[in-house]
C-alpha cells in the first residue's frame, strides 16, 4: 500500500482542447486516478504537520457493515466520515497512511482507496449575451435536430414528471431559461452544496468540505449541463419540462473528491431522482473504482445514470472515465455540431467576422477595442527565430511544438500587445495553462488564421476589432466522432461507449452574472443529452427500467463514419461511438429490443461466438433478419493507435427468424476476425436486427481484441522504471521535479533528499506490488498491493513512487545501507497464480543513511 505520485509531462500546445483540461488532469474533461496508491489523494500529497490527515474509501466485504469496521478496528486511530451503505459497501475515513495500511489488513475490509481528486472544468468565463433571435439558438437546435429531441417535443414528450439529477458545480436557478428560482413549485426543485464556493480538494487549506442547502453555481458548468438537459427559453434542451436536483461538488474553481461525488449520489438517490449526468470522471480508470460501482448501485435502484465517457481521445485506447465505465451506468461518447458559437471580431481587411477564443487565464479583449496591426512571429517556441518584430504590435502564431504559456511568454517578451494563435489543424480549439502577462491571448481557427497570414505576407497589417457579437463557426467534424472523445473498452474489455450524442460546439446556459449563454465542447455536454433523452422516455413510459432505457437508446442509435478518412465509407470504431449517435424518436416507437447493446468478445485469434436476444413489443407477428456491418479497429500503439479495416466474417443462427407478440428468441452471432488483422487490434462491429416492413431497426454493437490481451507489455519503457531524486515541489501546480541519481550518491532516511521510483504502465494494471530489499541483510520489507491501477496517459508520464511515501506507512522499517526497490505488476485479466501473468522490475541498488 505505498503512496504513489503521479508525474505529469507537460504537454505541447497542441494538445489542448476547447473548454478541456490537459489530458494529464480528471474529468469535468478527464484523468489518471489511483487506487490506494496515488497522489491523486490531496491530503496525502499536500500533508503538512498541522494539515489534515488523508481520506480513504474503505470497501468492506460483503455483509459487512460500518459498526462492524469500528469494532474491529476500535484500537486503531481513524475517523469514520460517512457510511456509504446506500449506494456503496463501504465508508470513508480520515487516517494516517499506516493507519490505513492496517485497515487493508482487516479481515472485513475488501480495499482501500485513495479518496482520488476529479479535476474541476475551467471556470466559465464570460461571453456576450447571445443576439436578439426568434426562437432557439441555433447550435442547442441544430443538436435536438439531429437526436430527434425536437420532433418528440412537437408530440407533446419533453420530460414532464421527470427529475433530473444533475451532479456538478451547482445550477444557477435564477436564470430565466431555468425557471428563476430554487425549491418547491420551482424548477431546480431540489439540491444542496456539498463542499462550499472556496472548496478545492486539490488545495489543503481548502480541502474541507463546508456544505450548506444552496447549490448556486459559481462556476458555470452545471449550469451548461442543465441548459442541455433541459432549457426552456432562449434556448430549448433536450427536456424542456423536466425538473432538476441541483447537487453541488465543486466550488468556483479547483478539483473534487471521491467522496464527494458519492454522498452526491446518495443525496440523488434518497431525493427520488429518476436519471442522474455526470459530466465528470477519471480517465483510464476501471469499473471497479467506487464511484462506478456507487453508481452502478443506483440503477439497481431504478435510477438512470448517464456519464460522460471522457475527452482524452488523443491519449488513444482504454481511455475511458469512471463511473462511466461502469456497467450499468450509460457511458456516452461526443460527435460535433455542424457549428459553434463565438465571439466574434471584425476584420476590415478580410470585411468579415471571424470567431475567436481567449485562452485562460489571459484578460479577455473588451468590445470596441482592438488589436495592433498584426505582425507574422512564427511557430515563437524557445529556439525558433522570429520572423518578424512584434515590438509594439500584435503577434500572429501557430499553434504546436510547444505550450501556449512558452509561446505567450515569448510573444510578450518582444513587445507584442496581443497575441493571436491560429490553429495547425481544422477548427476551433482553446486551451489553459498560460501565466497572465497583462496582455491578451486569443485563438483563431487555421482557415482564419491562414487569411491573417496572407494579410500580413502582402503588408496589409490586419487587426481585429472587438465586438459584443458572436458568430457561427463551421465544425471541421460535424456529425463525427469529436476529437477528444475517448476510446474504450473498459480495462477488463467490458464495451464501452454505449452511445454518442452532440458534445463538440454546443450553445447552453451559464450562470447570468457569466452572460446567461456560452458555447462549450466536451463529453460533459454530450452526456446531457442522453440523460435528456432518458427523461423523454420516461415521460413517454414512466415504467421503464434503467436497463430498459439504455435499451432502447442503443438499440435505435445511428452510426457514425469514421471522422479520419468519411470518404472510405468505413465507420468509426464501435469502442469510440458505442451503437451511434441516439435517435429519441426511432428509442419511442421501437416495437422490440436486441440485447445486451454491447458485447464483449474477449481476446484470442479465433472465431468467437455470443448471444442476442430479440424480444417483440409489437401487436402483430414481424419478420426480422440480421445483418453486420464492420467498424473501424484500432491498432499498434494504444497511446498513438493506428487504424485497420480489415472485415471479420460474421454469421447468424438463425439469420432470419418471426417473432410474435412478447415472444423472444435467442441468436447465436459467431465473429471470425480476419486473419489480415494485425496482432494487438481493438476491433468491433454492428449487429442490426432489420425488421420486414416498415418497423424499426434494432441495433447492438460488440468489440473484442486481436491476439493475446495478455501480452500487452506494461513495464517497457526507454527510460522508465528508473530511480530519480526529488528536487521540490511546485507550490502552485503540485508538481515534482526530480533528477538522475548523481554516482555515489547517498540518501539520509531523515534529511533527503528523497528518492523515488519513477514508473510507467504501458496499460492497466490488475495489481501493483511493491517491496524493499535490504541488499546488506536480506531483509524484505513489503507493502499492501494495490488493486486496479489505470495506465500512464502518454508515454511521457510516470507515476513516482516516493520512499518517504514508503517510509510513513511503515515507520521505522528503513535501517542504514543499501536497498532496492522491487515492483511486481499483474497484467489486466491475469491470475495471480500465474508467474507469466507478471511483470517486474528491481532497481539499482541506493544508499541509506540516517
């Protein structure tokens, strides 16, 4: 049970995301989240003397209680916090880290976790109230267009009776759009504020939870998700008529818990939600981690749970988030709106508007202001030349190579007064992470960005002026899969997504004091969607089951085509966009369902065989016959995957088959992959059920790996494991340097500095073990293993494991002399009996004195 740091890389500009954070961070967009182990833990990580001791999520066996744990471990010095009884086996506790090294050897205790941080969404900022139109905004229109929401609302469906949960930074229930108000005959009928406005679990001196009964949103997220959910104003949701609990867990700015989250969900529970979004999570994580199994609890409740799949899509396979990867719970994956809208500046010399960004946290241009002339600078990363002296004036960059702060810094540095950043690939983007400099920074997409060029190469000298307008901004992916949407399966290969809808480019509701409307992107906004959808069924049909619900969705989804290449005609990977994006119309008339939605195959090289079962709705006998249609695979490097369209051979038996009404009937589905199929390839398809006549097509999807999934190498790295020394830490970002070991060099056990063992998980892991060798005596010192570990995001980044770390949880155990450290891993799906299941590594030996 050592205690594991993350070592974030620090990512290039080029990596950053509308409205996302870095990939490196949780989700509200997405993360690397920890059992036990992590530093994601704030109080472990950031402990003083005087600080507050960590939380740990204790999961007790089953039939265990909470009195049961604090009899048998009334010796020990913890307090219990919270009894998640309800929605998970299991409480949460404050306690040293040997404390909790000691509960994980209790007989009834299952686990213990780190209470790992969700990294909150950038505070929303604030854009121009939208213009005077009749009728809806275009892009929340354009997005219930294009999931059928719009034409159910014209039959009378639109979430009325329906309560929708929403778990985020709150809802401004003032805004108009919203209903104006909080509690009984209201809209946002009830909520409460989990943690406080000055809350951040990433910061100890606000790591303390101080909840009250208001859950106004001071960061504006929530407020976006519920505008998608369901609006009812200038802009019109999913489910206009639906009505929200509004439950608070993050403050303005800053990160959340585990814990948090949960006694959420609980809160949701007890309040008689009937769905409950999650526009959070923590990337490549597994089903297992308690959020997702709390929220698995509550479809065992009768809840509907629909979550965001995640934004880390360019970090590549497994990607997904918790509790999205949950197995009840619906993980939803993002397409693009056909457009966006921005704020706008006017070009005199391209006579024209143009939308742009302003990158965080640089001041925002006001209205009626405007640029310098702008003047060509170039890529402006460290060592490249400048190409032009901004001194005075605005600089024009492209985007890549390095980070936006690098570029900004360097930009200011030569005297430039603005700075305008144009994309090197298609659309909009947006980005975070730049040190405010007093002067602005905005993006542009690359086709306006190459115009400004142009001006410049000819001598024209363009500026932007300022306005309190927006503009629509063509999508370069409309109706594809959005760039940052992540890729499953779950670890143990579980499928996942379940579904897509509109994520990237959508107009919503923020918080008035923001400007009441903003454009956002992300799988935080594509999740709404579909819990507005659910809320739509359950208008229709207020009988439905949660499993009954995702049903329905999946089953009547429509596919995606694969966004690298549309015009091969290939679709996109099954583990990226699940069944397709939804269709509430085609979900309310479905007269039969095809089950489950998605299939696991498993791995191996041969033909691999599962079941579905069609089961008729209808009044009348109805033909049906099934049909496949292949999706694109994944293959290679699951961090940088390449892509392979080799078709399986699929059969059916029986391939055609008559239902009659409430009969059900079994379907035997073998799928060959094709021996072209590289080894290593995540590979899936469509399975449709397609009806005689004029009903309803029925749709599951599967996915399954190529090969041995047991031969993914998880320790394999060029420069990692290694053993590094800690240099410090950055009091702002949290962030640890550290250096090579110097020849010779030695460690005391009191002073430091500390050393540590960076390591890289070139996948999910099963279990970690980890132990110290005394190279003198023999004698071994060993630590709880940890259960579940999610793989590094890219191939820069390493968790640290810190001796000092170590050292707390079993004081004393180091003696002067010379060590190593040994790291054991359990490959995703191995048997722990089973030493080709492993994999390990030992360190050099390093010296310790007092």
């Amino acid at each position: 049970m050592p205690g594991f740091r993350t070592r974030p890389r620090r990512r290039s500009a080029s990596t950053a995301l509308p409205h996302l954070a870095a990939h490196w961070r949780p989700l509200l967009a997405a993360s690397l989240a920890l059992p036990l182990l992590v530093s994601s833990a704030p109080a472990a990580e950031a402990k003083t003397e005087d600080g507050p001791a960590p939380v740990w999520l204790v999961e007790l066996v089953p039939g265990a209680s909470a009195d049961a744990l604090e009899a048998a471990a009334h010796d020990l010095d913890y307090t219990l916090r919270h009894d998640f009884e309800r929605v998970w086996n299991g409480v949460s506790v404050e306690a040293d880290p040997a404390t909790a090294r000691r509960l994980e050897g209790l007989d009834l205790v299952e686990e213990v976790w780190s209470d790992v941080v969700f990294t909150g969404p950038a505070r929303v900022g604030t854009t121009p109230d939208a213009p005077a139109e009749s009728g809806a905004i275009p892009e929340l229109a354009q997005a219930i267009e294009t999931t059928r929401a719009a034409d159910a609302h014209e039959r009378g469906i639109t979430g009325e009776g329906v309560k929708v949960g929403v778990i985020d930074t709150g809802i401004d229930y003032t805004h108009p759009d919203l209903g104006g108000c909080f509690g009984r005959g209201c809209r946002v009928v009830t909520g409460a504020d989990f943690v406080g406005d000055e809350f951040d679990s990433d910061d100890p001196e606000n790591a303390e939870p101080v909840p009250d009964d208001d859950p106004a949103d001071c960061g504006g997220h929530g407020t976006h998700v519920a505008g998608i959910v369901g609006a009812n104003g200038q802009v019109t949701g999913v489910a206009p008529d639906a009505r929200f609990g509004a439950y608070k867990v993050f403050g303005c700015e800053g990160s959340t818990s585990s814990e948090v989250i949960m006694q959420a969900l609980e809160a949701a529970l007890d309040d008689g939600m009937d769905v409950v979004n999650l526009s959070l999570g923590q990337s490549f994580q597994w089903p297992g981690y308690p959020t997702a199994e709390a929220a698995d609890r509550l479809t065992e409740e009768g809840v509907v749970v629909v979550a965001s799949m995640g934004n880390d899509g360019e970090a590549g396979v497994y990607s997904g988030s918790a509790p999205g990867v949950g197995e009840d719970v619906i993980a939803v994956a993002s397409t693009d709106n056909p457009s966006e809208r921005m704020e706008a500046a006017f070009v005199p010399g391209l006579d024209r508007a143009i939308g742009y960004r302003v990158l965080d946290a640089t001041p925002a241009p006001e209205p009626g202001t405007a640029t310098d002339e702008l003047v060509w600078l170039g890529r402006a990363c460290a060592d490249d030349a400048s190409e032009g002296d901004v001194n005075g004036k605005a600089a024009l960059i492209i985007r890549g190579t390095c980070t936006f702060k690098e570029k900004y810094a360097r930009a200011v540095a030569e005297g430039a007064t603005s700075v305008v950043v144009y994309n090197d690939r298609s659309g909009p983007f947006g980005g975070a992470g730049v040190e405010d400099l007093g002067v602005p920074m905005v993006s542009v997409t690359d086709t306006d960005g190459a115009d400004l060029r142009d001006l410049t190469e000819i001598g024209e000298g363009p500026v932007l002026e300022f306005t309190d307008e927006t503009v629509l901004v063509d999508l370069p992916r409309a109706g594809l899969a959005s760039a940052f949407t992540a890729y499953g399966p779950a670890p143990d290969l579980q499928f996942k997504p379940d579904l897509a809808a509109p994520g990237g480019g959508i107009w919503s509701t923020v918080p008035v004091a923001d400007g009441s409307y903003e454009s956002l992107s992300g799988t935080s906004m594509s999740s709404p969607h579909v819990a507005g959808a659910a809320a739509l069924l359950l208008d229709a049909e207020p009988r439905l089951e949660p499993r009954e619900v995702r049903t329905r969705l999946a089953n009547s989804a429509k596919p995606v085509a694969w966004g690298d290449n549309p015009d091969l005609g290939e679709l996109e990977a099954a583990h990226r966009q699940g069944t397709g994006v939804i269709d509430v119309i085609d979900a309310l008339d479905a007269e039969a369902c095809l089950y489950p939605t998605g299939v696991n195959v498993g791995d191996g090289t041969e033909a691999r065989t599962f079941e579905l079962t069609l089961t008729s709705r209808e009044r009348a006998a109805r033909s049906y016959a099934l049909t496949h249609q292949s999706t694109i695979a994944t293959t290679g490097d699951d961090m940088d995957p390449g892509f392979h369209a080799a078709e399986p051979k699929v059969t059916f038996a029986p391939q055609e088959l008559t239902l009659y009404p409430g009969q059900s009937a079994t379907v035997e589905v073998t799928v060959e992959p094709s021996e072209e199929l590289p080894l290593g390839s995540v590979f899936g398809g469509r399975i449709t059920a397609r009806p005689e006549g004029d009903g309803e097509s029925l749709t599951a999807a599967y996915s399954g790996y190529q090969g041995d999934y047991l031969a993914i190498p998880v320790l394999e790295h060029p420069d990692y494991p290694s053993l590094a020394a800690v240099v410090g830490q950055d009091a702002e970002t949290r962030e640890f340097e550290y250096r090579d070991l110097e020849d010779g060099e030695k460690f005391s056990i009191a002073e430091g500095p500390d050393v540590a063992a960076l390591v890289f998980l070139g996948h999910q892991v099963a279990e970690m073990e980890v132990s110290a060798t005394n190279v003198d005596s023999g004698a071994i010192i060993e630590w709880e293993p940890e259960a579940y570990l999610p793989r590094s995001p890219g191939p820069g980044d390493a968790m640290a494991i810190h001796l000092e770390d170590l050292s707390a949880q079993r004081p004393d155990a180091f003696e002067p002399g010379q060590w190593t450290l040994e790291v054991r891993v359990l490959k995703a799906l191995g048997d722990p009996a089973n030493p080709d299941h492993w994999e390990q590594w030992t360190s050099p030996a390093f010296t310790l004195t007092d």
